[in-house]
C-alpha cells in the first residue's frame, strides 16, 4: 500500500491528493471509454481539481441555488438524528414502529481531519460487523458511512449518505439523497441513472467489506434506495429497493476497462513527468460527449480538442452519428461542397447526397422559395 501510495504521489507530482468521493467514481461509469478522466480519477484526483491545479481556471461550479437547495434538503433528512429519514421509512412500511435504531457517524467522528475520517471509517466496520455478526442492536439506519473502496490495488474512502435495514434483512442497502424534484415520469432519466449508479458505488464497497469477512458479498444484493423531494418543498419522497442491476454492471465494467491498473496508468505519463504538467493531461486520450459538461470540469478543454480535429461530436450526438460515414466536420464538408478526393465508399456516397439534398433545401427555405 506504501508503494502504491508513492507511485501516486509520483503520479500526481506533488499535487495532493483528494477524496473523488462514490460520486467521482460514479462519473467514470458515465464516459467509460475516457482514459483521461479514469486516469485522472484512479490518480485520486478529480478534473474539479486539475481545472484548479494544473490549467489554473475556476471551474464551473453549482449555482449558489442549487447547492444550497441540497445542503439544506439533505441537512433536513439528516439532523436531529434522521428522524425525518426515518419517518419516510416508517411510513412506506420498509421500517416496523420498533426499528428505530439510528447510528450517525458524522456525529461520532465530527470534522475533516485525517484522524477525525480514519474514527468515521472504523465506526462504521464496527456498525457492519454487528450486522454481519447477527447483533440485534445493529442500527437500522447508519447515516454519514464511510467505508473503504479498492480501485486497481489502492484503496479510496468514500462516504455515502446512508445506509438501512430492517431487523430480519440480511445486510444493508445503500440510501441516496437527492433534491431532485419527484416529477414521476418527467423528472430526468439521466439524474435517476446517475444517482442510481453513485450508490452502487456503495454496494461495491460492501460487497468488498463482505469479502474481506469471507462472507457471500452478494448479501450486499443489488438494491438501491433513492430520496427524492416532493416538488415545492422538503417532504422526502422515498423509492426503496429499487433494482440497480445494470447500474452495477455498468459501473463493474467501466472500471475494468484500461487503464486497469497503476502500471498502465504510468505508461500513460513519459518518463519524470507528471499529471502537474498540462502538457501530459492534454496528450492523455480523451472521449468527449455532448454529456460531459454534466459531470466533468475539463469538458471544455476536451471540446476544445474535438473541435480542433473535426470531431462531428462538437455539433452534438445526432450529429455525430449522422456524419460518422465521414469521421470529421472536414470530411463531411469536402462531400458536401464536392471537394478533395472522390467518396471512398458507398456510406460515404450516400452521406455526400443526403449533405447535398439537404443543403438544397435549406437554400429554398432560406430564399422562400
């Protein structure tokens, strides 16, 4: 573990590290094929973070609204002892009136210091054993867990919001608070999906506490609870159980894919050179999508780079996959205008008459014709 803790320090050339958190994790499943941010991310760094160090730009940050709507919705479920968290249990029927046990682990381990995060995350293996070991006065809620995650042979800490079970289930599922509004069948697919796969970043960390206990890590099952606020107010709304099967298998597989380990994340990185250096973050391979401005700080410099090299993706994913016959904005408009060399195949024969039908008819609307 030292030598791996070294070779990250080398890695991130003096920059120090930070906690990438289940929700850093999480973003590397929603661009899987971006070696430049899983790099970054297994680096124990964060684009936020490499915006800042590295380019010297302030990033884009939440809207002073938005945060303070989730600090305050979240500071809402979790204070007095989560006892409004727990009223939206009780009231689903998912927690019996006598399943009231609550253990907060911020409260016994308050502050950010390295000693304060190391007594968090032994509070909460000793919660975890006391379920694992069958112990009635196991807590049926654990708020503020903090549990261990190991990534390519280094071990990340990640502090989810919570964690719950009843009395006869047989390990916990990991709870998400969101203050995304409950619009049912409106509210964003895409937030659902993310907030879904952050707290399978969780199962995973308890799949491996089971592991390391030589127990079935598939008691942590591959369920989810997500909490969501009812539209113009704080009233919890909760959705428990909720399947994260694909959530997880997506998660497995992003992290599978290279760079897989420490080894291959140097190769990326020429020799006595580190991720201090902009030059090496520019030249790492990236895989920019129009989502990336969602979930990662360096977004624009990625843009910027597709756009340097005719990525159709700059005008966006249908685009993109419209004038994929061609692989670049400059091919595409060599087929349209007829220049350069001849259709090297019949897709690109047939993309050159859609451009040209298509330019036609944006002439006559242009002249009203």
């Amino acid at each position: 573990m030292i030598l791996a803790n070294a070779r990250l320090a080398r890695l991130r050339g003096g920059i120090a590290a930070v906690e990438v958190g289940a929700r850093g994790i999480e973003s590397v499943a929603r661009n899987a094929s971006c070696t430049r941010l899983r790099a970054i991310v297994l680096t124990g760094l964060t684009p936020t973070e490499v915006i800042k160090r590295v380019f010297h730009i302030e990033p884009d940050s939440m809207s002073p609204f938005a945060m303070s709507l989730s600090q305050a919705y979240e500071r809402r479920l979790l204070e007095n002892g989560g006892t409004s968290l727990l009223t939206a249990y009780r009231e689903k029927g998912r927690l019996a009136p006598n399943e009231v046990k609550i253990s907060s682990v911020a409260d016994h381990a308050p502050g950010s210091g390295v000693l304060a995060r190391q007594r968090r995350e032994q509070e909460t293996q000793r919660l975890l054993d006391m379920k694992h070991s069958g112990n009635t006065l196991a807590p049926n809620l654990i708020l503020k867990p903090r549990l261990p995650l190991e990534l390519v042979g280094v071990t990340h800490a990640i502090e989810l919001d919570y964690m719950v079970a009843s009395d006869d289930e047989p390990f916990y599922r990991v709870g998400v608070i969101k203050s995304y509004a409950d619009r049912g069948g409106k509210t964003d697919k895409a937030d659902v999906r993310a907030a879904c796969r952050e707290a399978a970043v969780g199962t995973l960390a308890l799949r491996q506490y089971l592991a390391s206990r030589g127990a079935d890590p598939g008691r942590a099952g591959d369920r989810i609870d997500m909490v969501l606020r009812a539209p113009g107010s704080f009233v919890p709304r909760l959705f428990a159980s909720m399947r994260a099967e694909s959530e997880l298998a997506s998660l497995m597989r992003a992290l599978s894919v290279a760079p897989a380990d420490l080894d291959e994340v140097e190769q990326l990185v020429p020799a006595g050179a580190s991720f201090a250096d902009p030059h090496v973050i520019d030249q790492i391979p990236n895989n920019y999508q129009s989502s990336c401005k969602e979930h990662c700080a360096l977004w624009g410099r990625c843009r910027a780079q597709a756009l340097a090299a005719g990525l159709p993706i700059v005008l966006g994913n249908a685009a993109a996959e419209q004038l994929a016959a061609a692989g670049s904005t400059t091919r595409a408009l060599d087929l349209l205008d007829g220049r350069g060399r001849p259709p090297d195949n019949r897709a690109e024969a047939a993309l050159a008459k859609e451009l040209r039908a298509a330019g036609l008819l944006l002439d006559r609307i242009a002249n009203g014709c």
